[in-house]
C-alpha cells in the first residue's frame, strides 16, 4: 500500500531520475524529454487503476456550450483536440476554444492515438534547432498537422510582411519573432476589440484562445479529404499494379467513405481521371 509520501513522489516527477544517456543526450534533443519520460508512463498507470480519469476530465468542458452553439466536430482542426481544446463559446459556425494541453497532464496521451500523431509528437518534442529543418524536409507543419507550402509561390504574412511560407515557418520558431507576429497581428487585426490580453494570455499563464471561423474551417476540412483522396487513389493504383487486390479493395471502401464526407460538405469537385471502380474492374 502507498503511503503519502510515496504518492506525493510519484506524482511529483523527480526529474533527475533517469540515465546518464537521458541526462547527456535526450535532454538536449528534447529540451523536455524528462517531462514525458516520466508523466506518460504516470499517465497510463493511472488509467489502468481508474479507467473513468480521463472521461472525467473530458466531460468536464462539456457543459460550457450548448448543443446548438457547438461547432462541427468535423470540421475542428486537429491540433485542437490534440491541446484538449474546449468550446467556450460559439454560435454553431464561428467559436473560441481555450486550449488546455500544456495544463493537462493526461492530454500527453491524447497526442499518441495514432502512428502520424505519435510521429507529430516526436517531432515537436526535439528542440527548434533540429524540429524546423526536419519539418522544411517535410513540408510538413507537426503542431498544426498541415503543410508548409500549400501551392507553388504561395506568400503568407508574418510580422506585418510578406514572406515565403518556410521563412515564416523558421521564424515562428525563435520565440521572440513569435510574439512580435502574434502582436502585431492582434494590432493589425482587432484593433483592441477583442479587450487587451490576447497576445499576452501565455505570458501571464492563462491558456491560449483558439478562434474558429467556421467558413475557413470548412473550406480547411474539404482541402484535408481532397488531399487524402488523391493520395487514397495513389495507392489503388500502386495496388492494382501490383496486383495487391485485398489492399486495393480495402482503398476503394476507404475511399467511398472519403466521397461520402465530401458530398456532405457541398457539390464535389470536378471529376478528373478514371473512378476506383473503373481502376478496379480494368484490373480484372
């Protein structure tokens, strides 16, 4: 049986508890590497022994909105479940939602569900000298699970300018230009309407606000399943070439689902080259 202490110990980390390897290498790879080390393996342990923890916490932002001011699951960025984000106010399309990730311990486990979110994870973990170029190789935005560059010579703002994508992607990655961009955006965009804490909510440790529009969430979503299914309709091909008929069919059905999604968002898209039944059946 534990005592207090031994509680206490447990869930108050000793951080200098690990290897010299941990201590000499990890830590500099991932400048809180002692952090996850410890808390997820406490994390687990905890709902071995209480599996009703975490749906506790999640049920308990649910209460803030009602069911006509929440927005489209669907439609809810990835990054934001990820950081545990609650609604805390919305009208069904446009909300804000406070994103509680670094508060809660337990979301740690929210970020490894899946083999691409596990790889996110790892890459956000390394220190900004190595997780930037490994992200510029990539094309690949790991905290907001979306590209770098979306089209060739697409411009973007950052700090009032117009840069290049990866310029703004390095920059966001030295944190005093990340504030800078995020003030001056707040100035540029609000002109104080939203009240005076926005750009300094982290710095005086309150979690940060995501604000949802529901039109660009919308429009986000519908370039994600676009994207899947050109890639879906990569892989039939390579299957059917390959004469791989068991993957191939199990693509097709991921893919119907895929056209099922996008019919619910609105028209679909122009129709471009042969159909999957089409793949299929010149396969047979």
């Amino acid at each position: 049986m534990l005592t207090a202490r031994d509680s206490v110990a447990r869930a108050l980390f000793n951080y200098n508890d690990i290897t010299r390897f941990e201590r000499g290498t990890m830590r500099r790879l991932a400048p809180f590497y002692s952090w996850s080390r410890k808390n997820i393996p406490y994390q687990v342990g905890k709902l071995l022994e209480s599996p009703g923890y975490a749906l506790a916490v999640s049920r308990a932002g649910q209460g803030i909105v009602t069911p006509e001011q929440r927005v489209e699951e669907r439609h809810i960025p990835q990054f934001v479940k990820d950081s545990w984000g609650i609604q805390v106010s919305g009208d069904g399309k446009d909300a804000k939602f406070m994103l509680l990730g670094n508060y809660l311990p337990l979301a740690d486990l929210v970020k490894l569900d899946s083999p691409e979110s596990l790889k996110d994870y790892m890459i956000n973990a390394l220190t900004p000298f190595l997780k930037a170029p490994i992200e510029l190789m990539m094309n690949w935005n790991a905290f907001f699970k979306d590209k770098i560059r979306k089209y060739p010579g697409e411009k973007v703002v950052f700090a009032g300018l117009q840069v290049s994508p990866e310029a703004a992607h390095v920059a966001r990655n030295v944190r005093l230009l990340s504030e800078a961009d995020a003030i001056i955006r707040w100035m540029a965009k609000t002109k104080g309407a939203e009240g005076g804490m926005y750009p300094f909510r982290r710095q005086i440790g309150l979690p940060p606000l995501y604000v949802h529009k529901g039109e660009q969430a919308k429009t986000s979503y519908i370039l994600r399943m676009r994207d899947l299914r050109t890639q879906l309709m990569r892989d039939l091909r390579q299957a059917v070439g390959r004469k791989q008929m068991t993957r191939a069919r199990q693509l097709v059905e991921r893919i119907k689902q895929v056209d099922a999604a996008l019919k619910a968002e609105g028209p679909p898209a122009p129709r471009t080259g042969m159909t999957p039944q089409e793949l299929m059946a010149a396969a047979s």
